[in-house]
C-alpha cells in the first residue's frame, strides 16, 4: 500500500476518476474520511457511475484540486474525460477500492469502501490559503446534490444555496463566480 500526498482530516473533499463502460473516465466529487486504523474510507450514496465502476472495475484516482468549476461540473453533472489523471489534478492516488460496509438512509443506499492507494504523485505544490468564496462553491455544491432526495428539505437546502450564492458573489474569485452560476443554472433546470 503506498502513502498518500497529502494528510486527510475530518471529510476531505476530492474529485475521483472511474473508468466506466465507455472506456472514459467519469469525474465525481467524492468525500474521503481520515483513515482510522487503517485506509482512507469513502462513501457512495445511490446507484452512481462512481459506485458502478468501483464494483465493476475495481480502480479510481482520487485527486486533489481548488478549481471550483470542475469540482460543480464534477458533482452536479456526468463529466467524462480521455485520462484518469487531470489536467490541474496538484495531487492523486491510484485507489483499489474495497466494500466494507453498506445499508440505506432516507431511502438511499450507501456503500462505505476503503480506498486502498496504490501509486500517488505530487504535481504540483500550492502555498496554502483559503478562500471563503471556494469554500462557499463547496458547500453550496454539497446542498445542491441533496436537492430532491427525501430526507432532505429542499426550501432549506434551497436557503443555504441562496446563502453560499451571496458569499461567493461578495468573496469569490472569478473562477468562483463562474462555478457558481454553473451550479445555479444546474438547480434552475
């Protein structure tokens, strides 16, 4: 097992790479949970290409970046690509995902894997900031794939994407702005 380029706390949100039936490679978000005793674990919610392609192939990248419009393409929409390592990926690992726990919440299956890397590289190296307004692309992003499903309610979710749309417009980056209205125009749908 090889280490990974960066040290996990809490939830870290990622984007992964699946090799699906087509030979190209999906591009999701993906929350990776601190290893406890052992691996990374992460946890796929519903019948998602990302849970399809873990069961069927066996491998993901799991990779870490700041551009706030892929990470909205990534969440929100299919967004394939030719190479499972991206472009503006600062850091990945090769994972070998294993099942180790499933069940169902508000009506949604889950699967918990453990994310057992094989290869990584550093990319690039970044000096650490942290901007409100990508934090805020995250967050809106997060309550807007939980639109529509039961045992969320979606005038709150609604709220919080109202709140987070405000805080990118008053804090963000262009880049930031963007993903934003990418995220609007995919809840107005």
């Amino acid at each position: 097992m090889t280490a990974w380029p960066v040290d996990l706390a809490g939830v870290t949100e990622t984007l992964v790479t699946t090799r699906g039936p087509n030979d190209r490679w999906n591009v999701a978000a993906l929350g990776v949970h601190e290893p406890e005793d052992g691996p990374p674990t992460a946890r796929t919610w519903g019948r998602t290409r990302t849970w399809r392609n873990f069961r069927e192939r066996g491998v993901g990248y799991v990779q870490f970046t700041t551009d706030p419009v892929l990470f909205v393409d990534a969440a929100l929409s299919i967004h394939e690509v030719a190479e499972p390592v991206l472009d503006n990926a600062s850091a990945w690992v090769e994972v070998h995902p294993e099942q180790v726990d499933n069940g169902s919440e508000g009506g949604t299956q889950w699967v918990e894997w453990e994310l057992r890397g094989t290869d990584s590289a550093v990319e690039s190296r970044v000096v650490p900031t942290f901007s409100r307004g990508y934090a805020a692309v995250v967050e809106g992003t997060v309550a807007a794939s939980r639109l529509n499903v039961e045992s969320y309610d979606s005038g709150q979710l609604r709220e919080r994407i109202a709140y987070f749309d405000d805080v990118v417009d008053r804090c963000g980056s262009d880049r930031d702005r963007s993903a934003y209205d990418r995220l609007l125009s995919v809840v107005e749908e």
